[in-house]
C-alpha cells in the first residue's frame, strides 16, 4: 500500500511540535506531480502545513495542474522561478516559512511510512543540518533497457544527499557550511545558477559530519532507459569536475569524508556497511557490476557526452545542462 492509496494518512505524523514545509521543484511535471501531491495532502495538517511548488520554466502546463489541486487544499502554495533546479532551490528558499523544509522532487513517489520515518529521524538528529531519504528506481517499463537502467541506477549503500528528498534545518545551515565564506548565505541562501548536482553542492558545502540519513524513509524514482543512465551519470561526473574547481578544499574533505580510505578494499567495505542488510547488500553489489559493465561498453559515448555538456555549459550556463540530461530530458507534452 502507498501513502494516499487509502484514508488513513500516516499515523504518526500527529502533532509534535515539528512544522514542515514541503518543496518541491516541478520541470515540466505535468503528468506526474498530481501522484505526489495526492501523496502529501492526506498528511496531519498540523505537522506538514505548507506545500509550496516552484515551476521553474515549465511548458507543460505543470502550473495548471498545481492550481487544480491548490483548489482542494489550501496548503499549496504556487510560486515559478526561472528554469534550472538552483534557480527553483532559492525561490523555494525564500517562499517556505518553517524552519524544517522537506524538499522533494516532483517525479518521485514516497513509500509507505515516509513521513513518520523522516520525522523520527529529524527528532533522533537534532543537531543535523540535513536529514537524507534514500531513493530506489523503480522499473515500470518492462523493457531491457528500463530493466538495465533501474539495476544500473541503484545506488551502492546508502550514506549519500539524496537529492530527491531531504529535510533542511534552515537555522543550522550557516553553522553547519564548512566554508564560511562560501556561497550560502544566513540571510540569502542562494545557490549559484550553474550548479549541476545541488545536492553534491550541498553535501560538500555542509560537510558530511552536518548530514544524517533516515535509512526507513525510502522514495522511489523512474530512472528511465540506458540512455538515461549514462547521461546522468556523465552530468554526475561533470558536476563532481566543477565542484572541485569551485572550491578544491572543500571537495577533497568532502572526498575522504565519503570514501574513508583510498584503498580500493576499504572504499568497497565502506560501501557494504552503509547497505541495510544482506538482501540489499546483494542488490546493490549486483545494481554495481551491472553499472560497471554498461561504463566500460560505453565508455566512449559517456565521455562524448561529457564533452558535450562541458561545451553547453561553457555556452549556455549549467541551467541548460540540466533541462538536457539523464532523466530531466523531457520534452513539453
């Protein structure tokens, strides 16, 4: 059963002090963030009071069908921004009123008990500046390369931002940045515009030692054909290039933060420990050979891609890398 398949909304999402604001970036959105939002409308009104959208450069009618759902429930807030999931970030920044801002993509469909287990973990943390769900793809094509995409998609382990749904503590955020004269700000909080991978930007910014992760709270994601998988994975690579050149300190903490240790034996170790048992360890073990499989007899056309979103970003600014690769190329239906 899914969160919103039925009446009853998740019985632990009761009063307790906590207020949520969710936020939720929407790009051409149209036929999926209906799903979410029936998803989030049934939770305790109490807890999760405000819901605020941000269409950044949609052509879809994605704002229509958020003012449809505005008209059922006063909690929604409709607010656009320019296109690129930075530009989206900071006006939903700026809109949300509570100091706990769960963001959430559009496109991902929460698991039964999502909200109750991000709450437990937001009370079990109470210093974390960020609290990270864990996303899983989920196959619904059942084609070779959807079935290829989702194996070769699944993370190894689970000690990573996920961008596809976090909690920020906005009051812990500038204590919490590693770099003091970086870019977020106390009063702003902007994220550059060019960013390519916000939730790296913000998990090398923050600093690891300022994240914890709701190993429960679970969402799950369409991460489309093999195509798809490779070019998210060129935009990952190329995104980790240009955090690297912003701020070269900040990045190598963050790197021996992640890995623990250089040695292939450790950083393989690491990874097992961070799975949730011997079933998902096995999974996700298997999700990374088919991985490695799919790199080396592509390698050359994830480097031309590379390449490619190298020159946009050159020309045309990081928004435009975004709206082109993995499973952000959609097309206005």
């Amino acid at each position: 059963m899914r969160l919103g398949d039925s009446a009853p909304a998740d019985d632990c999402l009761a009063a307790t002090g906590y207020r949520f604001s969710v936020c939720i970036a929407a790009y051409n959105e149209a036929a999926r963030i209906g799903r979410l939002l029936d998803q989030l409308m049934v939770a305790d009104a109490n807890e999760l009071d405000e819901i605020v959208v941000c269409a950044n450069g949609c052509e879809d009618g994605t704002e229509a069908v958020v003012n449809s759902y505005r008209s059922r429930d006063s909690r929604i807030v409709l607010v656009t921004s320019e296109k690129g999931k930075p530009a989206a970030w900071n006006t939903l920044m700026h809109a949300a009123r509570n100091d706990l801002r769960m963001f959430l993509d559009a496109d991902v469909e929460l698991a039964e008990g999502f909200l109750s287990a991000m709450r437990t973990a937001v009370q079990s943390h109470p210093s974390a500046a960020i609290i990270a769900a864990r996303d899983l793809p989920r196959m619904r094509d059942p084609g070779v390369g959807p079935r290829l995409a989702a194996l070769a998609s699944r993370p190894f382990g689970f000690d990573y931002l996920c961008g596809r749904a976090y909690i920020l503590r906005q009051n812990a955020m500038a204590g919490a940045v590693q770099l003091k004269e970086g870019p977020i700000d106390q009063v702003s909080s902007e994220m550059p515009l060019h960013v390519l991978a916000e939730d790296l930007w913000l998990e090398v910014y923050v600093g690891r030692r300022s994240i914890a992760f709701a190993r429960d709270a679970h969402v799950y994601y369409e991460p489309g054909d093999v195509d798809d998988a490779l070019r998210a994975r060129a935009r990952l690579r190329v995104a980790r290039r240009q955090v690297c050149t912003m701020q070269p300190e900040a990045f190598a903490r963050w790197r021996t933060d992640f890995n623990g240790s250089s040695s292939l034996y450790a950083r393989v170790r690491h990874r097992l420990l961070t799975t949730d048992g011997i079933t998902d360890a096995v999974k996700c073990t298997f999700g990374a050979a088919v991985r490695s499989v799919l790199l080396v007899l592509n390698r050359a056309t994830v480097r031309h891609m590379e390449a490619e979103m190298l020159r946009q970003m050159s020309r045309e600014g990081g928004q435009a890398v975004l709206s082109g690769s993995g499973r952000l190329k959609k097309k206005a239906s």
